[in-house]
C-alpha cells in the first residue's frame, strides 16, 4: 500500500501543478528573464550535448516508447491484471503528473513569456490597406523571383537542392532577428514523417529531447520555412505565429534564391488567406497578378496534403488545438495564421 499511497500523492500533485502554472503565467516578464533567457539554453545545450551527435530523432523512440507504454496501461486498466483497478489509476495519474512536470520545466513554460509583438512594438491590428499593399509587395517579389529561377511564367520552380542540402542552407545561415548568427542544431528527419503527412503535420518540436523533427516527406517548397520554423521553436519560441514569422525572416534573408522564394511564397499564402478573409474581391484580383508557374508551386504543396486526406486527421487537429489553447494559446491552432501583423512590420526590400 505504501507504493499506492505514494503514486496517489504524485498524481494528485497534478491540481497544485497546474494551479502554479496560472500563476506562472501572469508573469510573463519573469519568465523571459529567469527561465526563457538564462534556465532553458543552459538546459538546452546540456540536451544538446548528448542528443545532438546522434543521427536519428530519440524524441521519435521516446515517444514510441511512451505510446507502448500507455497503450499498456490501459490495458491493465480495463482488464484489470492481478491488480486493483485504484492501484493502475493510481499509477496512470502519477505517469501524467510526471510527464506534465518534465514538460513543463524543459520547455512547456516558454509558452508564459513575454509576447514577441511586445518586445518588436509591434501592433496586433491593421488596416485593409496596409494588408493590400503588403499583398501586393509579396505578388511583386513572387513574380521576380520566380521569373528568375523558372523558363517561364507558366512552369512552377523546381527546387534542384536535395532536402538534406536545404537542411544544411538553412542551418549554415541561421539567426536571430537583428541579424547575428546562431548556433542551433540541424534538425532531423522525424521517424514519424507518414503517420505526420496523414496527420497533417509538417514538423514538431520534441519538448523532452528539444529536438526539431521535419516531416520529410513533403514537397521540398515546404521545407525551408518549416525547417526555420522548428529551429526556433528550439529557441524557446513557443508562440506559433511567432516560430512563423522568425522562419520565415531566417528563409528569406538566405542567399540561396530557392529558399527565397518558398519564403515569399509562405509569406503570401499567409497574407492572400486574411485578405480574402476580410475582403475576397480584391483577393480575386490580386491573385490574378501572380505568375501562373507560382500557382502551380502552390498546387504541389495542396496535392500533397490532399493525398493524405482522412477522417482521423480534424481529430489530430482538434487535439493539437486543444493543447494549444490549454498552454495559453487562445486562437488555438489558427495561431499559425496570426503572423501577419509581424509581416506588416516587415520591409520586404
């Protein structure tokens, strides 16, 4: 009884923990400085150390592990194995309590720090204007560079780098925001990359290993920003629209003009998807300036998606958007389409 005792404690002490992260969270300024700026990089790079060198995601294994190991306690749960049914609870609740601590000290409380829109003055609203002329500016740069790197305005790019080549591009020029140059590992192609296509997700950061996985199963014209994108989630960036906006500034500013150009057209897909929220007649026209080339580059990225369409996938999504919401994420999943107010700050020049 003494180990039942002991693991009910544990997994009781859930209720405090997530009491104390409220708190945590109203003090986002105090999480950028004591944990997000001097405790989570001196424990990332004591991950890194011993992850790093090696090839192959342990993120991917652990998880793989941890689903067999759920799997078996809900089996032991509903079958009742020689043990009282209070005894598997117990050692259920325990199992969650410990994984939400570990989570949350490795990486999990980057979610309470302070909002990058603070920390750039940037505004969250603009007006339709400023959205237009934006737009206008990624058709204007979509068309020069695909006019560049295609034979003509009706071929879609194709990208001649291999995914391990635009692995390296990305990594060899990483920054931060002002510029200067960061040493953040490669990341690694998820062990994961099918169940991830039909689960509709390009990448993910493993928050016990901190390490980046990239579904490498997609289109190359997906890659570079999704690849930025998980590499500054190792960054202590938690928000979406943030990792958004820090990938897509670290792929556009690379010299390699293919990564460029799968950079503006992020970019533009982002900003083309709230005009026509907001004003869907003038997105009809704006998309009819685009080079018929770009919007078969956009066809290849949908084609894919499509192809591994299923009815289980707006349940990951809807799991995924839960998480999100529940780590202080309010717009939830849609989160990622929150970048445009950085964009607008942006000079594209």
């Amino acid at each position: 009884m003494k180990i039942t005792k002991a693991k009910i404690l544990i997994a009781t002490s859930i209720v405090p923990q997530i009491l104390l992260m409220k708190i945590i969270s109203l003090y986002p300024e105090k999480v950028e400085l004591y944990f997000s700026q001097i405790f989570y990089p001196k424990l990332f790079n004591l991950q890194q150390f011993f992850v790093d060198p090696i090839p192959f995601s342990i993120g991917d294994l652990i998880y793989l592990l941890l689903g067999v190991y759920i799997f078996y306690l809900i089996v032991r749960f509903f079958i009742k194995l020689k043990l009282p049914s209070i005894k598997i609870l117990a050692e259920i609740g325990a199992f969650i309590s410990v994984l939400f601590l570990i989570f949350q000290l490795s990486w999990g409380i980057n979610y309470h720090r302070t909002p990058l829109t603070e920390k750039l003055k940037i505004q969250d609203q603009y007006s339709d204007s400023l959205l237009i002329e934006l737009t206008n500016n990624f058709v204007r740069k979509s068309n020069s560079l695909h006019n560049q790197l295609s034979k003509s305005d009706t071929l879609a790019v194709s990208i001649p780098h291999s995914k391990e080549k635009i692995t390296e591009l990305i990594h060899k020029s990483y920054s931060d925001l002002n510029g200067n140059r960061l040493q953040v590992p490669k990341v690694k192609a998820s062990l994961f990359s099918l169940p991830l296509s039909y689960m509709g997700f390009a990448g993910y950061l493993n928050p016990f290993t901190l390490e980046a996985q990239v579904n490498m199963r997609m289109p190359k014209i997906n890659l570079p920003v999704t690849i930025a994108h998980e590499m500054s989630h190792q960054l202590g960036y938690a928000a979406e629209n943030e990792a958004n906006f820090i990938g897509f500034v670290n792929a556009f500013k690379n010299k390699d003009p293919y990564i460029q150009y799968a950079a503006v057209l992020f970019g533009f897909r982002h900003c083309f998807i709230d005009l026509r929220k907001r004003n869907p007649e003038h997105a009809k026209v704006i998309i009819k300036d685009l080079n018929r080339g770009i919007l078969k580059n956009f066809a290849e990225s949908e084609d894919f998606w499509k192809g591994y369409k299923n009815p289980l996938e707006p349940y990951f999504k809807k799991s995924y958007d839960t998480y999100l919401k529940a780590n202080g994420q309010k717009s939830g999943i849609k989160t990622y389409n929150q970048m445009v107010a950085f964009l607008i700050s942006f000079d594209l020049e």
